[in-house]
C-alpha cells in the first residue's frame, strides 16, 4: 500500500490520493525529474495474482495504445512495491465534480465536451478498442476546459481473449447500454449509448434512466425495461442525444458520426441538423467481446426527425505487422498549408490512414480543407477529428470545430478508415487549402 511522500520509480513523489478504481488506487504525484504534476495508479501486486496482474498489464496496453488529444496522455509503466504504477497526465477535475457543483450545463459546453471525447473515441474504436465504462467521472477537464476520456481499466481490445474469471456487467450501471445491462456483448455502439447517457446528465441533471441513488439491481432492471426520461431542455443538442440513446445499438450513429453531429451543435447557432446521405456498404464483422450477466456490476464512479439509415457497423480485424506504405506528402495549397498521409493499420479489405495538416505560409490559418479523388474500388467509410464532403468522385474533408486554427508552423491531424475491397494498399495524392 503507497503513502503520502512515497518515491515511486526513484522520480515520482506521491502527495495525495486521488481517487480509488477497480483496479487501484490513483494519486495525483510530482515528476521530480521534470518538474510537473502526474496522475499515478497503483494497478495491483504481483500477490493479488495471474488473472489480475493481466488485467493491469492488459490496461497499461490499451491506455498506451491510444494517442489522441482527447485521451489521457500515459507517460510511463513502471513498478512499485511488487506491483505495477501507471504513470499519466494529471487533470485537476472531472465532469461528475462539475455536475456535483452545477448539477446542469450551458447546451454549447455540452456540445464541445461530447464533441471532444466522441473523437477520441472514434479513434479507440477504429483501434479495435471498446472503453465499456464511458460515464461522467472518466470524463477529465483540463483547466481550460477541454475534455479527455480517461481510465480504460475495463477497455477491451477485441483482438485479445476474454481474462475474467467471472462474468459480470462492466461499467458505472447509471450510464449502461439496456443490452449491456441485460447481458448482451459490449460493442463500439454500447459506448455510444454511454457517452449520449453523459452527455444527458450534463444537460438534465440526471440520468436518462432512473437515478444514481437507485440500488443496482433495480437501476440494471430500470433501463433494461423502460423507457428514457424526454429531455425537458429541448433543441438540436437533445435531438443528437436522443440519437445517441436509441434503443436499439443498431439504430445509434458509429461514434464518429456522432462526432459529426455534436459539433454541428457546436458550432452554433442551433438549427435542424440533417445527417448527410449514408453511402458505406453494409457490413458486419463481429467479435465476442465479453459474455456479461447481471451476476456483478464493476462501478467506476433516437433523434425526432432525424434518418436513422446508419448501416451495421463491427469491428474490423487489424493484422498486426502490416507493412505500410511510405507517407505520400499532398501538393501545398496556395496559401500555404499541405497534407501528408501515412498507413497505420490495415486488414483484409480496408485500412486505416493518418493524415497531418501543416501550415507552411507565412500566416495564421483559420480553417482547411483537404481534397483528394479515392483509387478504384476505395471508400471512405468513416473520419474522425475532422467532416466529409462527397462531390462526385472527389472526397474533401474539412476541419473540425477544435482544429480549425493553425499557426505558422503549426499542425494538427484527422483520421479515416478506408474500404478498399482488397484491391490492396494506396496512399491517394492529396492537396490542401485554406478556407
């Protein structure tokens, strides 16, 4: 058991806890090498055994696997006192500390926290990443408010085997998917649920089922069997989180059409938003990713008017070790900003591509554009921390509403995930301009 003034890997100083999860402790540390604060959880001791010292390691893995700007930063694996210390970014507050304090919040702060958290978790699930615990108190606010997803102590890599000895629910029960709660597989759409359930408490005050003073079991029955509370606070933002609360997982967007439709709310000023046409083939590629019943809960803390022609979406199976391509720089606009693809991942009939956009003129951009015509037999079939366009053959995407702006020298990035019916591997010449 860590103390206050533990020296943990000969550079981080605990000072105090933070917090306690499933999983561990979490205490909010200095980096006495780097002068900084850090976030360090205390994962488990080798004596607690084989099955929980994977699951640690399992979680230091997916933390490190992702890297977005809406996820906490991991900075380090180390060990202590026979067990394993997960070593992070430290943010100072959480949104159920804000929701504790104000209970509601302002429609656009809503809007651009769910914007900014659906993007990084755009960016898990392409990873073949489910969280399986998105609630408000994994939900970390910087001081300047913006939103990063934090603890994936329960995330699963659908490429890994199931480790739990037991079954159970996972996540916080106020913010479970009905089908999880009912003991369906966890799936990328059971985040989605999750996050519009969060979302709704920032905008109600209360969750879109029942409350958190409901005992468990009745709680799992509750949003099992009845229906969500409607929104009193009415307008573009409730009619997405209605989207989001669907029923049926089917019926909900993937999450980076959800992140679409959050920043459309954004970005102000209200108005009907129309999701654009769905084009992606249907497709259904499961995985099992946990068998869940209601035998134990681990606790971590349908839009009016809208088309719901959202096409079946699994997960995709990512062959680890694939060669990618080289990166292909685009052609600079002529106000100077360029874009550079690059390959990261790819499976047996798609793959997945960064793309970097920097301002190589002599100005402040404000917002861009970035513009290729996809192969033969090529579809974009999903893009997050930025929007598609479709015009004939050609494929623009424009920035999102937090990467609009960049500075002399500056940069910044969106990911897609391309279909290319196994006609193999093409990084498409790009270019780019302001707007």
């Amino acid at each position: 058991m860590a103390d206050d003034g533990d020296l943990v890997a000969g550079r981080y100083r605990l000072q105090m806890k933070a917090a306690l999860y499933g999983l561990g402790e979490v205490w909010r540390a200095r980096d006495e090498q780097l002068d900084r604060d850090v976030a360090v959880k205390q994962l488990v001791s080798h004596r607690t055994g084989g099955k929980a010292m994977l699951r640690a390691m399992r979680e230091a893995r997916v933390a490190a696997k992702l890297s977005h700007p809406h996820a906490v930063t991991v900075y380090d694996v180390v060990e202590h006192q026979g067990g394993f210390c997960l070593v992070m970014e430290f943010l100072p507050s959480s949104l159920a500390d804000v929701l504790a304090e104000r209970r509601q919040l302002p429609q656009g702060m809503i809007a651009k926290i769910g914007t900014e958290i659906a993007a990084a978790l755009a960016v898990a699930h392409a990873d073949g990443i489910v969280h399986r615990d998105v609630s408000p108190g994994n939900v970390l606010l910087t001081r300047g408010g913006t939103a990063k997803i934090a603890d994936f102590g329960i995330a699963r890599v659908l490429s890994e085997p199931t480790i739990t000895d037991r079954p159970f629910v996972p996540g916080t029960p106020a913010y479970l998917a009905p089908e999880v709660a009912g003991g369906a597989d966890v799936t990328t759409r059971s985040d989605v649920y999750s996050l519009g359930a969060t979302l709704y408490t920032a905008l109600e005050g209360h969750p879109p089922v029942g409350t958190v003073d409901d005992d468990t079991e009745t709680l799992l029955n509750r949003i099992i069997d009845e229906e969500i509370t409607t929104p009193v606070r009415t307008g573009p933002l409730a009619d997405v989180l209605l989207l989001l609360l669907r029923r049926d997982p089917v019926e909900r967007p993937a999450m980076g059409k959800a992140a679409e439709l959050l920043a459309k709310v954004s970005a102000g000023p209200a108005k009907a938003i129309e999701p654009s046409p769905v084009t992606r083939r249907p497709r259904r590629v499961r995985r099992k990713i946990l068998l869940a019943a209601t035998a134990g809960v681990i606790a971590g803390g349908a839009v009016t008017g809208l088309a719901t022609a959202y096409a079946r979406e699994g997960t995709m199976p990512v062959i680890s070790g694939a060669v990618a391509p080289p990166m292909m720089p685009g052609t600079p606009g002529p106000a100077g900003c360029a874009a550079t693809a690059q390959v990261t991942q790819s499976w047996p009939g798609g793959h997945k591509t960064l793309v970097t956009v920097r301002n190589i003129g002599p100005a402040k951009i404000d917002s861009w554009a970035v513009m290729w015509t996809p192969a033969a037999g090529h579809e974009v079939d999903d893009v997050w921390d930025g929007e598609i366009e479709r015009s004939g053959g050609s494929v623009t995407v424009v920035n999102a509403s937090w990467n609009a702006t960049l500075n002399v020298d500056g940069s910044t990035s969106f990911g897609m995930v391309t279909l290319d019916g196994g006609t193999g591997l093409t990084v498409e010449p790009l270019s780019c301009r302001p707007r």
